[in-house]
C-alpha cells in the first residue's frame, strides 16, 4: 500500500537494504573457469539485473502514482529527485535549447 513506501522512505521492505553495485560487481568476479562456473556467474547477472530492472520499474510506478515523495520538494517537478531501493530517480527532461520543441519537450524527453 501506498502508505508503505512513504513510511518506509522509497525501502521496498520485500527486497531489503540492496547495494546494487556491489551485487552486480560480486557477480562479474564470479570463476568462469568451467562450464558450470560460467553458467552459474550468467544466472546470478541475470538474477541481478533481472531484480534491480523489477526494482526501477517499482520506483516509478510509485513516483507516477504519487506513493514516493521527493527528497527535494522544494524544487519544481521538473528537478525532484526521488530514491527507491537505493536507486536514484530523477524526470527525463528537455535539457537543451528546445531540443524537442517539435515533439512536446520534457514530455518527449
């Protein structure tokens, strides 16, 4: 429930406290010597990104459905930043000089 994730400051207390880099780095340094060692290293990368992909879709459906606050909400929409999980969100913007005018700017971004 959305009263959770505000509660819990962006932790998703089914995943736990998550260092994705080091989870990810563990991974890469696994033997790969054998077949079973190469085979093992690829299931625990794909757990990894498999995991921290299921956790980014989570934060932002919890940002767009307005469950997570920002960390700066002084600031306008278009520069709040938001933390999920131990992973940093922040809006997709038109940082250029009108760089996609033509096609609705932050919106396209």
């Amino acid at each position: 429930n959305e009263l959770d994730l505000q509660d819990g400051h962006g932790l998703d207390p089914k995943m736990g406290q998550r260092d994705w880099n080091e989870d990810l780095q563990q991974a890469r340094e696994m033997r790969r010597d054998s077949f079973m060692e190469r085979m093992d290293r690829a299931r625990m990368m794909h757990k990894v990104q498999t995991e921290y992909g299921d956790a980014c879709l989570n934060g932002v459906r919890a940002i767009i459905d307005g469950h997570l606050h920002p960390m700066n909400p002084n600031e306008s929409p278009r520069n709040q930043i938001y933390l999920y999980n131990n992973i940093f969100f922040s809006r997709a913007v038109d940082t250029g000089l009108d760089t996609l005018k033509m096609i609705k700017g932050d919106a396209a971004a």
